[in-house]
C-alpha cells in the first residue's frame, strides 16, 4: 500500500484527518494516505497532539516515538513512528 512505507525499523505513514469525528479510528485508503478520524477539534495544536496519543497507542510506543514530519497546520500529515511494537491488520510486515 502506498500510504505508508518502512524505512528501516521506522514507519511512515501518510495520513488525511477528520478532526471532530464521534470516535477515534482509521478509516479508509484514500490513493496515498489513510484517512483517520479523531475527536479532538482541529485548533491551538490539539489535533495533532490527540493524533499523536492515538497513533502512540495504537502501535505500542511512547508519544516520543511518534514524530510528525510534515503537515503540521494541514489536514494531510506524515509521521514516522520508530519501531512500532504493535501493528493494527492494516499495516504489513516489512
């Protein structure tokens, strides 16, 4: 899939928010990102820290292991998440 790609142990993930959703989830592919929906409102850096938290429990690692590298005031973003320990069916295997 192309919305995301390992680089080594990291993950990079390019994803489209939904800010405001009724529950934090992943939605569907959209071409090269994966559309994620959060609750948190899309101000003051909310957003991105909730989907920092979400992204951070979804695969098993700490807040600091998820490290958004573009996209900060956008609604499309990519992280990299270093050496997931968990990952949903979604994501492959490298």
């Amino acid at each position: 899939m192309s919305w995301y790609h390992w680089e080594g142990a990291d993950l990079l993930l390019r994803v489209r928010v939904q800010p405001r959703a009724s529950c934090d989830e992943f939605a569907e592919a959209l071409g090269d990102q994966l559309k994620v929906r959060i609750t948190a409102p899309p101000v003051e850096g909310k957003a991105n820290s909730h989907l920092i938290r979400f992204l951070a429990k979804t695969f098993g690692v700490p807040k600091a292991q998820v490290l958004l590298e573009a996209g900060a005031n956008s609604r499309n973003k990519q992280f990299r998440i270093t050496a997931p320990r968990v990952l949903p069916p979604s994501v492959a295997s490298p």
